[in-house]
C-alpha cells in the first residue's frame, strides 16, 4: 500500500487505517497491514510499545522485507517526511514521488501489487509557520538529511488556536486498485520506471476521481 500524502504526521493513516476508524480491516478482511514509520520510534519508551503492539515496523529496507516474506502486506507512506513541509492548508497538494523507485525495486523483487492510496484533507490539519529564511534552513536540512522537521501549529484541548492537536478537519482516506507488477529480482532502471509511470497514472485517476469528495477543485 502507496500512502499519500504524509501530512505532518499521517493522521490519515493512523485515524481510517491503523485505528480502523474507517473500518480498513472489514473492507480488507484477510489483509494483514504493516505500516513503516521512522526507525528513531522505536527508541522512545512505552511509545515503542504501543506502535509494536499496532503492528508498525522500522523502514529499514530488511524490515520490509521480512514483512513481505510473512505474507504481511506494507504501508509505505512514500513522500516520508521530506513531504511534510509541503503541507500546507488549503493549498494544491504537493507530493514527494517523482524520484522514489525504492517501494517499486521491492515491491517487483517480491512480486506484489502496489496499491495507490490518497487521503484528502490530510493537510489541512495544522498550520506551518512560514517565513523566507526559516524555508531555507527547513530546505537545508531536507537537501543533506533527507527531512526537516516542519513548525507547525494546530488547536489546543480548550481553544482553537494554538496547540499540538490537529484541527477537526474530515479526512477522506480512498484506496484504488492494485496494480500487478510481475516478480522481478533485479529490476533494471527501465523496469522501475515503468512501473512508476503506470503508478503515477493510476494516482491521479484516483485522485480526480474522489477529489469531490472532500476538496472540490483542489489539484
């Protein structure tokens, strides 16, 4: 499972998918989900607990792996942090996917689907500051780290406007069809890009197609 877009911190994916507050496990009977998060969570206390007792793994690539040789399917939110700073309310949503082909290399040297799966109002949870020169730093560190952390703003438990709390804003999370992709164990570059061509195509015609339902005429 392709997961888009990250958000600041994939609500869509915790709320309709790993709570199964979009009742994801019904509709999918039988899928047994891993999704990946940030090695670094493992490390924290009780938090570890908790995400392991949900069924997450690291992203480490052997990870993934090993989920998938379990007969587990994987919930890879693609764009990964890097996408967070795009996250920006109201706004056309911008996805961090041209250059991914790390999800297609596995996903073809196992010979499982990728499935595209688009969640509509995750940006629009909470605010970022935005300044020129903060943009620049927060670039920066996305360029030689791979992320940056975004300095976001949302609600808080007596007030609505300033807290940690994501704002109560509907999420849409639509789950497309599965797209073959024949077991191959060293894809060549052409291969994956095929592959990624056809998935992208696939993303935006499930876009398009659900996007009525919760942005209108957002792109």
């Amino acid at each position: 499972f392709a997961l888009h877009p990250h958000g600041v911190v994939s609500m869509g994916v915790w709320a309709n998918i790993i709570s199964n507050g979009g009742g994801f496990h019904s509709l999918l009977a039988g899928v047994n989900l891993r999704v990946v998060t940030l090695p670094v969570n493992f490390f924290i206390p009780i938090w570890r607990e908790f995400i392991l007792a949900l069924g997450l793994i690291d992203s480490h690539e052997a990870s993934i792996r090993a989920a998938l040789q379990k007969q587990c399917s994987v919930g890879i939110v693609v764009g990964g942090a890097a996408e967070a700073l795009d996250a920006v309310p109201n706004k056309d949503y911008v996805l961090t996917l041209k250059k991914r082909r790390g999800f297609i290399r596995i996903a073809m040297a196992h010979g499982v689907p990728i499935v595209p799966v688009f969640s509509f109002g995750e940006n629009d949870l909470f605010n970022q500051a935005s300044h020129p020169i903060l943009r620049k730093i927060q670039n920066l560190g996305k360029k030689y780290l791979g992320f940056s952390t975004p300095l976001f703003i949302g609600r808080g438990v007596f007030n609505y406007s300033f807290g940690l709390l994501p704002h109560r804003k509907r999420i849409v999370t639509v789950i497309g069809k599965p797209i073959p992709v024949e077991k191959t164990a060293s894809p060549t570059k052409k291969q994956m890009d095929e592959i990624h061509q056809q998935y992208t195509k696939e993303l935006k015609k499930l876009f398009y197609d659900y996007r009525s339902l919760s942005d209108g005429e957002r792109e």
